[in-house]
C-alpha cells in the first residue's frame, strides 16, 4: 500500500511540475529566452513550434517531418544561400527519423550559445538542404528566401507573432491523401482554411458547404472553392456553385450549368460581390499541393455563397480530381469527374469550425515527392543547356542563378545506358557543365569532398552566339542516380535518372543459351569483362555458370534478399548436394541485381585473370581466355540465400547441356559440335609438325649414305610441303576464328614454331661455301651450321609443343571426354617416334665406326659418303674430298640444306 502511495506521489508531481529539464541548471541570459516561433516550411513536410528555454536548450512541440538521410540542426548567421552553406551543427541530437507530432527538448553543444545562432535550421548536410527553419533574431523583418513563401501584406498572416502560413489551430484527415486544416477568427468574420492533398500538381483540391437544405444530393447548390496550381506553378483559389453533377457549360444564351466559377452565373459586371474568397500562400513541395485561402463566414453574396454558423454543426463536401486548364474558348479551369470511388476522391462530413480538433498524425508522404519537368534525352536531338533566375528551385537553398535545359528550370533528365545524349551548351563562360557522383557539384574536391566525374568539365561552357558541344555515353557502370551541375558553383543543376535502355544497349554481345530461357550479355574490356545474365521466366534467384555442368564449375548467383535488395555472390560447385557449394570471393565490381515483370536479371564485372594471393583458392583458377570459348551454363530456382544452404535451395530447372560462348566473335555454338575447319586445321598440324617436318629433318640426318643427293631431295621435298600445309592450315584457323588473337599458350607456341620454320628457307639461301679439302672451315660456315641446327631443331620441338597445346585448347573448348583418345595417341605416336629416332641413332653410329675401320656400313648405299657436290651451287661444281683422317664430322641435321 505504501509503494502506491508514493508511486501516486510521483506521478502527481510529475503531472504538476511537468517534465524535469535536464538544462535546468543552465543560465538564462540570452534575449532568445522564451521566444516562440514556428517552423517555416521548404522540404519534408516539416511543421512545428519552437521554444527557447534557456541559455543552452530549447524546446520543440507539434513537430512533423519526413525522414532525412543525415539530418541535423544547423546554425547559421542568415538565411541567404551562401550563410546557410557556410552554417555548422548546434546539437548533437540526430534527426532521421519520421516525426508524427513530436515534442521533444534539444540541448545546444558545449559551449555554443545563442548569440552565435540567427537562424536555426533543419538541416540534411549530404545535399546541402533547408527542410526549414526559424529566424531568431529580427523576427518581425524576417526577410524570405524564396517570393512564394513570404506572405503578402494583406495576407492576414501574423508576422508579429511569427505566424508560417502552413500553421494552424485545427486539422481534419478528409481522406489518406487530403487534409483539410482550419484557424477560426470569429470576431474578424472569417476563416483560414488550407487544403493540403498528396495528389498531382495538375488535380484541383475541392472543399464547401453544403446547401443547408439538401437532404440528398448534398453537392447541388454547394458553395464550394477549387484551388490548385496554374501551369507556370502558381497557386490559384476560386469560388464556385454547382447547379449540376457535370462539366461546367455556357448556354447561347449566356446562362451557365454545372460546376462553374460563380462569376459565369450574374456575369462579369458583379465580380466584386462574388468573390467570396481570398487566396493568402501556396506550394507544392515533396508532391503535395498546400494553398491557404480566407473565406468570409457572412458573405455580401446571397445567392451563390452560403454563410457559415461558427457555432452549428454544418455538412461540408471536398473532393479532389483532375482539372482542365483554361483555353481562349473557355477562360477559367474546369473541374473533372473525380472518378474515384467516395471517401477517397470525393465525400462529405458534419463539421463544426468552432470545436478544437487536430486527427492529423504526422506529414503527407506523397509516392511521387518531386514535381520538377522530366525530360527524356533523344539520342538524335540535342538538349540545350542555359543559365536563368532560381524561381522553383527543388533543393533550396539555391544561388540566384541556376541551370536551365530546353528552357526548363532544373529539370529531371532522364537517360539510357548505353545511348549516346548531346548536349549544347550555352549557360555563359562562368558556368562549366559536368556530371558527378556529387549532389552539390562545384567541384567537390575544393571541400576537401570527393566524387567521380563522367563526363564534362572545365571545358564544357559556352553561349549562346559560340556554344560548346558535350556528348555523353552513359554505360552500364553509371549509377541509376547521378547529377548534371556546374564545375564552378554549388546547387546549380539537379538529377539525372540513368535507366537500363535494354541488356542490349549496354553491352555489346549477347547470346541465347541453352533451351532459350536465359540470354548472356558480356562486353570485352581490357583486362575485364562485363557480364549480364536474364531470365526469361519467374524465378526466385537466377544463376549461371561457367564449366560443362554445375559439379566442378564457377557460378554466379543472383537474388533479392528479405530486405528488397539485390544480391550477387559467388560459388565453387564440386559435388551435387547443398554441401558441395562454396562461396568464393571474387574481385566483382559493377554488381547489380534486379527483378522486373517477372524478369530477374544479374550484372556484375569481373577481370579476366584474378590476382589471388594464395592459389589454392579455387576463384584463383576461374581464369577466362577471350579467345577460348566460355562454357556457359544456367539455373533458376524458388530461393536463394547467402546464409546456410539446404536442399531447397537446389534449382528446380536447369539448362540441359553447356553453350560454349566465343567471346571475341560475339556467338555461340553447341556442346558438342566440333566446327569442320578447325578439325581440318588441327589434322593438318599434326601432318605437318607430327609426320613431314621431322621426317625431312631425319632424312637429312640418316639418309646421307644413300646414293646421288636423293636424301637432300627427300629432305626439301618433305621440308617444303610440311611448311605449306602449316601455312594453310594457319589460314584455316584465322578464316574460322574472324581473327588472329595472340593470346592463348597455342597460338603463342603455334606462332613461335611457323616462325623458325619460316626461318630455315631464308637461311639456306645464306648458306656459305664448303671449304676446299684440307682448308679450314671459316667461322661464317661454321656459324652457319649451328645456327641452321639449332634453327630447326627448335622448330620441330615447338612444333611438338604446339601440337600438345592445342589438343588441350581443343579440349577446353569440346570437353576433355572428347580428346582424351586422342591425346594418349599423340603421346604414343611421339613414343614411337622418338624409339626410331634412338634406333637410326644407334645404326648411325655404328655405321661410321664400321667406316672408320674401312668395313662397309649400308647395304643400301655407297661405300662411302658423297660429300663433294655442293647442291646448291647452280654449276654444282666438285670440291676437293676431306681427308677421313682429319678428325673433323661437319654436323649434317640441317633442314632444307646439306
């Protein structure tokens, strides 16, 4: 009992005493002490009421705002662009939230008094803007930014009490979208009424009394006002009455039906009887519509205009819809069908004005908050780009003077990827037009800030009489959101929507894979690759690999996650369970992932060769040769997630075999079709480099016993057509390829062997004489002889070299099952070739060694070695016999010449 008498204790305190300060031990010396103020309004919806509580805090009630991205409070010594740029943060007291009639107390940073602060604003410091504020010190002269938000003198608006004409005592929800909000001055016989709608700045906002008579049809003989926006954004309230449920018309006889201003009714002579209201301010910020107008309760106007009891209970009708703007015909605006269903577009409610009531819970958040003109960029018309006077600047505070295309303020331009946009710009020599990363522009750099630059810069200016021509080509790496401003001053320009234009656009090859459900989209840059995979059918996550199937492959998975964002990681698959996938990390930059129509599409850029650390990671070896066909291979499933993996997550379709992708020619082949050519080109090699090459060469080393110069023939013979069956054989491929790419460990062994074989031709025309018997051999000659060994020698063994390279190129582009016969026949044919080679060697030798003892050493030749006809002499002219005591063997392995 006694714990609830004490606990009852307190809260009566707390209820008559109130809220315990935490500044309460702070001095109250300032003159701001006490002062009340309300917020004035530019972004966020931002409303509320302002109180200095003393020397280092201050209280803030009623207070409504959209959510920010780092919003602060903010000092500053004017409210002019450049003072409020230059301002500082007061408190440390964060504002990102949504505020709903908030009350709350702030406490300045140490040491920071109000002496230092003539404006305190609410402030978003990455985009430099104004949400709104409050001017401390000299209220009553408060000079206003921007023409539309300052009152008018005969506005009614209480500048002595710093009254912001977006603030009033009462607030009715009329429906989700539309506010209606209300100040009763009885003893002045009138009202203030706002009307505030989250709705198209082209729709009108209707709201009036109904005919106190009616018991049906509560809308004919209603006074009501329409307000809204002209075409050049200004705002406009009318009187009007409606006789019937349609479009207002004028009959022949000048009589007018329908919803018609009240002027049409009596005619132009009683305008000044008729007009019933009295328009005091209006904007349109972050997509709502807001116009405060006055309305007198007993108006001069009996018969058109209904008077309005303070104290009854009366029905009032609203409605909002579109409206048709005045032409020569008809020179007032029309209001339409609303054409939504009730309490939505259009209704009705008992009010009673002079009751207290306030059921607005927070800001109007409009789906579309922005207003600015969109233009689409044309690639075939160029935008031009101006400099003019800010008036409807969407990010205040702004300089005096902004930028201007196709002679529209700040507009939004609308891009696509990969679609080039001209730009002729004329804004003057002191405005450089760039687009940046940085909302502010102005050359981010010089505030210590950094951003990337895609195209422009301190070149791009020019007028009018000598404009400069900017032309850029925005591409898939360009952010969905940049900005067009100038290189000289902050807050010139506005944004740039980068939109997909189409997967074909933004990338330069593009192929169907297998069961034509998945399309591949890459392009070739440098040392990277830029790849793109779609979908084609509903999926929950979409993955593509590259290997012949999923076991043993690198894969590529994209989803969206719980959240709503798009995901892209990366796995190493070596079995055929939840438990066999590895997540890798791969140097993936450019990642994107997004889902549309029932369309999931993947994005990512990737170099060609990673640069790994350690080479037992398997990402290590996902090396990509431009030139040897990709392996591509697709799957798509219900989910996806980057957390433990199970069963679930297993594809549900799949592609049915690989699609190898030629990168470099921009198409793609099956599986398992091998292309006729390149079978043709690689039989040839083998021919040349396997069976002619190397017999020629072993004819002119074992065959030099044989009779006449029968072995030089046979070596020029099969020397020659070895060397014309790799030329052609090289033509084929280049023919098929489209190309010739150096890239590969093939074509560089390849090159390397045509090369010296090409050599030993030109060489052997060089050839120096053979000295006379007994002379001695000069160093030219000798030279020439290691030099033609050496020559082709390497030739046939790169040649070899070659042959093996290939069939593995062979087999990374038709699957090891399908070359792994013919690489071991390779192997064996070489074997066998190399035992030959060892056999003639043996015989060889044993051949001079019987010579040398003067016993013959062939059945199938001469005695001895006919040594003396120089073959390529033209007169064949006989040298003198060297002595076969003389101890010297002239090395005779010399292809297409003894």
């Amino acid at each position: 009992m006694l714990q609830k008498l004490i606990f009852l204790g307190l809260l009566f305190n707390l209820f008559l005493f109130g809220y315990a300060d935490p500044g309460s031990n702070c001095s109250m010396k300032s003159p701001f002490v006490n002062l009340e103020s309300e917020f004035k309004m530019f972004q966020h919806q931002i409303r509320g009421r302002l109180k200095v509580i003393n020397d280092c805090s201050f209280r803030v009630s009623q207070f409504d705002m959209l959510s920010g991205s780092d919003v602060h409070w903010w000092g500053a010594n004017d409210t002019g662009f450049d003072n409020l740029t230059a301002g500082f943060v007061v408190s440390d007291h964060e504002l990102n939230d949504t505020y709903k009639n908030s009350s709350f107390v702030v406490h300045l940073r140490e040491h920071l008094t109000w002496d230092k602060i003539q404006v305190l604003a609410v402030w978003d410091r990455p985009t430099a803007s104004d949400f709104g504020h409050v001017v401390l010190g000299n209220l009553t002269n408060e000079t206003v930014n921007s023409p539309d938000l300052a009152p008018s003198p005969s506005s009614g608006i209480d500048s002595q009490n710093a009254t912001e004409p977006t603030m009033f005592y009462n607030c009715k929800v009329l429906s989700e979208n539309y506010r209606l909000r209300w100040t009763l001055s009885a003893e002045k016989d009138y009202i203030d009424i706002g009307l505030e709608a989250a709705t198209g700045i082209m729709n009108y906002m209707a709201f009036g009394w109904a005919n106190p008579n009616a018991t049906s049809d509560l809308m004919l003989g209603a006074d009501v006002v329409v307000a809204g926006f002209k075409e050049e954004g200004l705002p406009f309230v009318d009187d009007y009455y409606i006789t019937k449920y349609m479009e207002c018309t004028v009959n022949n006889d000048g009589s007018a039906q329908g919803v018609c201003p009240d002027i049409l009714y009596e005619g132009s002579n009683s305008v000044g009887l008729l007009n019933n209201t009295e328009l005091l301010y209006g904007h349109r910020r972050d997509g709502v519509s807001f116009i405060r107008f006055r309305r007198l309760l007993n108006p001069a106007d009996k018969k058109y205009d209904l008077p309005v009891n303070h104290t009854a209970n009366m029905t009032v009708i609203w409605a909002v819809g579109s409206i048709r703007p005045p032409d020569t015909l008809r020179p007032y605006y029309l209001p339409q069908n609303h054409g939504e269903p009730p309490l939505v577009a259009y209704g009705h409610l008992v009010l009673n004005v002079s009751e207290h009531m306030d059921d607005c819970l927070g800001p109007l958040d409009a789906q579309e908050k922005e207003d600015q003109d969109l233009i689409i960029a044309d690639a075939k018309v160029p935008l031009v780009v101006t400099s003019g006077p800010a008036l409807h600047y969407p990010n205040p505070p702004n300089p005096p003077k902004v930028l201007y295309v196709n002679k529209k303020e700040t507009p939004v331009l609308r891009v696509e990827r990969g679609v080039p946009v001209k730009f002729s710009i004329q804004a003057g020599h002191d405005v450089a037009l760039y687009f940046t990363s940085d909302p502010l522009g102005g050359n981010a750099t010089l505030r210590n800030g950094t951003e990337t630059i895609y195209a422009g810069g301190p070149d791009a200016e020019g007028v009018q009489a000598s404009p400069t021509e900017l032309v850029w080509a925005p591409d898939r790496n360009t952010p969905d959101e940049v900005y067009y401003q100038s290189l000289f001053e902050l807050k010139m320009g506005w944004r740039v929507q980068v939109v997909d234009g189409g997967l074909p656009d933004m990338y330069n090859n593009s192929v169907v894979l297998d069961d034509q459900q998945v399309t591949f989209f890459w392009t070739l840059a440098g040392e990277s690759i830029s790849v793109a995979a779609r979908g084609e059918k509903k999926s929950g996550y979409l993955a593509i690999g590259f290997g012949s199937g999923m076991v043993n492959s690198y894969v590529y998975v994209g989803w969206i996650d719980e959240n709503g964002v798009g995901r892209v990681n990366t796995y190493w698959i070596d079995g055929q369970d939840a438990s066999s996938i590895h997540q890798t990390q791969e140097n993936l930059t450019n990642v994107r992932c997004k889902t549309e129509n029932g369309i999931i599409t993947l994005e990512f850029t990737r170099p060609l060769n990673p640069s790994c650390n350690r080479a037992n990671k398997p990402e290590c070896n996902n090396i990509i040769d431009p030139t040897t066909p990709l392996k591509v291979i697709w799957a798509m499933g219900a989910r996806w997630t980057d957390k433990q993996l199970s069963e679930r997550n297993m594809h549900s379709v799949t592609s049915s075999r690989p699609v190898r992708v030629l990168l470099m020619r921009g198409s793609a082949e099956a599986e398992q079709d091998l292309h006729p050519v390149l079978a043709v080109h690689g039989f040839m090699m083998f021919l040349a480099w396997g069976i002619l090459l190397p017999a020629g060469v072993l004819a002119a080393r074992y065959l030099k016993h044989v009779k006449g110069d029968k072995w030089y023939q046979i070596h020029v013979y099969l020397q020659y057509s070895g060397l014309a069956i790799v030329l052609l054989a090289l033509l084929f491929a280049v023919a098929e390829l489209r190309g010739f790419y150096v890239s590969s460990l093939h074509v560089k062994f390849g090159i390397a062997a045509i090369f010296l074989a090409c050599l030993q031709p030109l060489n052997a025309s060089l050839r120096p004489q053979r000295p006379d018997n007994g002379e001695e051999v000069s160093s030219k000659r000798l030279l020439w002889e290691y030099f033609h060994v050496i020559v082709g020698r390497s030739a046939i063994v790169v040649g070899i070299a070659a042959l093996f390279t290939g069939m593995k190129h062979l087999g990374d582009r038709y699957g090891a099952e399908n070359v792994h016969g013919l690489n071991w026949a390779l192997v064996g044919w070489f074997l066998v070739g190399a035992l030959m080679v060892i056999y003639l060697e043996y015989c060889e030798r044993q051949r001079r060694r019987d010579r040398l003892f003067g016993r013959s050493s062939w059945v199938l030749g001469n005695v001895e070695e006919d040594d003396s006809i120089d073959l390529l002499s033209s007169t064949r002219t006989h040298a003198k016999r060297e002595p076969q005591s003389s101890g010297r063997m002239e090395v005779q392995l010399e292809p297409f010449s003894r």
